[in-house]
C-alpha cells in the first residue's frame, strides 16, 4: 500500500478544504488490513474477452435473449474461488452484439441472486419501463423482458440499477458489454473481429480467502487494490504487431482512471460512450470516469516481437492508490501479421450542437452535505422531477462540483449530449464527441447540451460513483408528460417464464 490514502490525507485534514467539508467520520479499511488483498503477480493471468451470447431464436425484426441473474463461484484470484452475483454466472456478463435498427428482447431473470434487482442499458435510448429505472424492480422469483430499440452504434453496457443497492451490485459482478454496429461503421476500414476488443476495467479489493470486500467507506467510494480487465486480475495479452481497435469501458465503482501507454506513444482515440467521433484524436493521456467508454486505437506495428506495452493508469486526483492501481494490463507483442486496417481521417461527423438552439439552461450542484450527497441540495425523491423539458427541446445544463476531494461522473439516462465547457474552457479534444456520461473534477463546473428525446417520460439522472448515487446524490426529469406510474408500465413477472 502507498503511505497515504486519500482517506487518510482527508482524515488528517491535509487536504484543503476537505475536512471542512466532511461532516462523516471515515472508518478505516475493514478487510485484509494493510496486508490487502492476495497478491497477484501482474501480467501473468492470460487476457480474455466475453463470451458473445447467442439469441434463444430470431425473427425478421427482433432478437431475443434470455440471461439468468445467479450466484456463482468463481477463480478470480489464481487458486481462490470468489462468489460473484453474475448474468449467466459469470462477470462480466455475456457481451451482446447487435446490429443497429433490429431490436432486442432480453429477458432477464431474477433467479437465485437473492436481492430485488433492476437492469440498465446505460446508453440506449430504451423506454422508460425499460430503462432499468431504480424504482422497477425484479424480485428473486421473477423475470422481466426488457425491450431495446438499438438506435445508435456505440459501445454500451448493461448493469444493475437497483435503488440505494447499485453499487454493492455492481461490485458483485452485474455488468455486461453490448455493443451496437452499423453497417456505416463497418464499411470503414478500421480494426474489426478479433482486433475489434473490449476492455472493461474494474477495481476489487478481496480477502485473504478471495471474498469480495464491499466497503464503501462511510458511502463515500469503494476503491479495489486489484485491477481487473474483462474479470482478469491485470491480463497480459498477446497481440500482433499490427493496429487494434479497443473499446475501453470504465465499470469501477468509484475509481477513475488516467490512461497511458507505458511506451509513451498515443492512444489514438476514435469513440467517445455513443459511438465514433467526427475525426481521430491522438492523446497520450487521458482520463476516463466511472461509466465513460471511449474507444482507442492501438498501433503495436511499431514495435519489435518481443515488446511488452503496459497500459497505465497514472491516477487522476482523488482516488485511492495502492500498490499496482498503477497499472492496468500488458500487451506483449508475440508475432507479425499483416495489417489491412487503417484509420480514416474523417470518422462520422459529430454535428456539434448550436448552444443557440438552447431553450433554457438548468443548474445542478453535486454536493456533499449533512452526511449526504445531494443534488441541488436535495436526495432522491421518486415523486419530484428537477427538470421538465418538452420532447424535442434543446437544454443547457450547468453541471457543479465546487469541492475539492472529490469528481463525480455525470450520466444522463435517455440522451447523449455534448460538453460545451468546462470551467469556461474548451473541452478536452477526447471528449468531443457523443456522450452520456461527463467527468466533473473537482472544482470544475461544465457546461452540456443535449436534446431532449426521441422518447418522453421519466429518466435518472446521477453521478456515477455508484456509492454516491446510492446515497442519494441521483434525480429524475421527465420529458414531456408521463401521468402513468413506470413502475406499473411493464412490471416484473413470476416465473416460470413461458417461452420467448
Ligand atoms: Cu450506468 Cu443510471 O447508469
Ligand atoms: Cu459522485
């Protein structure tokens, strides 16, 4: 472990303004002690992607797909066996992979998971009673089938969305990859099949017998000591010296990422959370938050067989660093290969959002207060609405977090939007694109527009950090009227289930 936490510096008021700001006490870590987790030796446990989850059947519209939301117990952590919450057992979950304009039907089912439960297609313009709103739960014993139009294509995930429940959750295993394409996107010629690879990035800590230790904290962050790629304790992947394409998920809870290449060329971003940016930007940093996906492009064509490329983490402010939250896995370059792919200059154009066109601007201030994270000073409320667009209006909304100490990742539930600026400033060239999720640091104020549909009714609206959503730092808007309760809308049934 590094000398001094964050916790820590806040505890001993280090940290300017922070102790001010603090009415809770933190309690110190709970699990394995300073001793953390068992060791893993980095770069020695073989990278692995997903399964793809094959439709139960398909029509000339729609697939259908059916997960069982169980626990199980897994190897995490060589020679321990960890029980998780998974879909299908396992975590992540199945990748689902589904080309734009067909629908998916996907039923999940709540069978011994043991929790109620409620599944978010986080960034999918889904319905409302489709939205995993937090509110529309599954019971164990019940299954709901969950409708998705897949309008865009984008690097998406599913996850659990439960109330006051997300993060621990989460942490147990419930997130999946979907993954939406075009046939746009795939007639440019960019990396695809195998060089087409996720990297879903999350952090756990475990005891000495390989239980997952879930310890927010006092409700304010759950930071790991093991990094994980796709469910692998710091994977070391084999690659060809040739391009790669890798969508990069961020599926901590509350641990943010500085992404490098220890070789310190660029990643060469293409994607931002809903899909291709207008052109290419190369960065040899970047910072990712909680639920932020952006795609990257890796060139291993310039290095010898043999090479081995660490991809870092190199710790934006305010998270928790242990030894090896350093780095988050190897690509070791084992063999030459041609390489057919390249990467155009000209994407898909992102048409930028005239802030004219804006009807109104609306304030949200994520704060710390009384023990609570809140919103405009307010907790969750499922009977009161913060914002009340008409389908199809164009908002500004002015997003603060005047602390130090802390970031809070916002995400939007319905729409994608655009990052005019952050405190005043021009938004990093990595971030111009389609997003639903925006990382607010500390002491930094943006500001986002985005139009508000295709569909009317009720979404969420929270920070990210789970843990602080949980507690309660979440709200809902509706677009246009929505009179009927979503809870009643398409509510989860007992099973048994009748066929898809
Ligand atoms: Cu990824 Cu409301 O969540
Ligand atoms: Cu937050």
């Amino acid at each position: 472990m590094t000398p001094i936490t964050r916790r820590q510096a806040l505890k001993l008021g280090a940290l300017a303004g922070g102790s001010l700001l603090l009415p809770v006490t933190f309690q110190s870590r709970s699990y394995a002690g300073d001793a953390g987790s068992p060791k893993v030796t980095p770069f020695t446990l073989p990278f692995r992607v997903p399964p793809v989850l094959k439709p139960v059947r398909s029509d000339s519209t729609t697939d259908y797909y059916e997960i069982t939301m169980r626990k199980a117990s897994v190897e995490i952590l060589p020679k321990l066996k960890t029980e998780v919450w998974a879909y299908n057992g396992i975590t992540p979950g199945p990748t689902i992979k589904q080309n734009k304009d067909r629908r998916s039907v996907v039923r999940f089912i709540n069978n011994s998971v043991g929790v109620p439960t409620s599944v978010h297609l986080h960034g999918m313009a889904s319905l409302p009673q489709y939205d995993g709103y937090a509110e529309d739960l599954t019971k164990p014993g019940q299954y709901k089938d969950y409708i998705y139009p897949n309008n865009r294509a984008a690097s998406l995930w599913y996850h659990d969305h439960a109330i006051h429940a997300t993060a621990r959750n989460v942490y147990m295993g419930l997130a999946g990859l979907y993954l939406v394409q075009d046939q746009e996107e795939l007639n440019l010629p960019l990396p695809k099949g195998d060089y087409d690879v996720p990297l879903l990035i999350q952090d756990k800590q475990f005891s000495t017998s390989g239980k997952l230790i879930f310890d927010d904290q006092g409700e304010d962050g759950q930071f790991g000591d093991v990094i994980l790629v796709n469910g692998v304790p710091w994977p070391k992947m084999q690659v060809a010296n040739r391009k790669y394409r890798f969508r990069i998920l961020n599926g901590s809870l509350s641990r943010s990422y500085g992404l490098a290449l220890s070789t310190g060329e660029p990643l060469i971003v293409i994607g931002t959370d809903a899909g291709l940016m207008s052109a290419p930007v190369p960065t040899k940093e970047m910072r990712i938050g909680m639920a932020e996906r952006y795609e990257v492009i890796i060139d291993f064509s310039k290095y010898k067989v043999g090479t081995k490329i660490v991809l870092k983490n190199n710790h934006p402010k305010n998270n928790d660093e242990y030894d090896g939250t350093e780095n988050i896995m190897q690509f070791e370059v084992v063999r030459t290969e041609s390489d057919p792919s390249s990467i155009p200059s000209t994407l898909r154009f992102v048409q930028p959002i005239a802030e004219s066109s804006a009807v109104r601007t609306r304030e949200f201030r994520y704060e710390r207060s009384n023990g609570l994270w809140v919103i405009n000073g307010k907790i969750w409320d499922n009977q009161r609405f913060d914002a009340n667009p008409k389908l199809g209006d164009v908002e500004i909304w002015k997003i603060y977090n005047n602390a130090g100490g802390w970031f809070h990742p916002i995400h939007m539930h319905l729409l994608d939007m655009q990052l005019l600026d952050r405190n005043g400033a021009p938004p990093f060239a990595y971030e111009r694109g389609w997003k639903d999720v925006f990382y607010v640091g500390e002491n930094e104020t943006l500001r986002v527009i985005g139009k508000f549909g295709p569909n009317s009714g009720t979404y969420m609206s929270h920070c990210h950090n789970s843990v602080h959503e949980d507690h309660d730092m979440m709200n809902q808007f509706k677009v246009g009227e929505a009179t009927v309760n979503l809870t009643s809308l398409a509510p989860a049934k007992s099973l048994p289930a009748p066929a898809l």
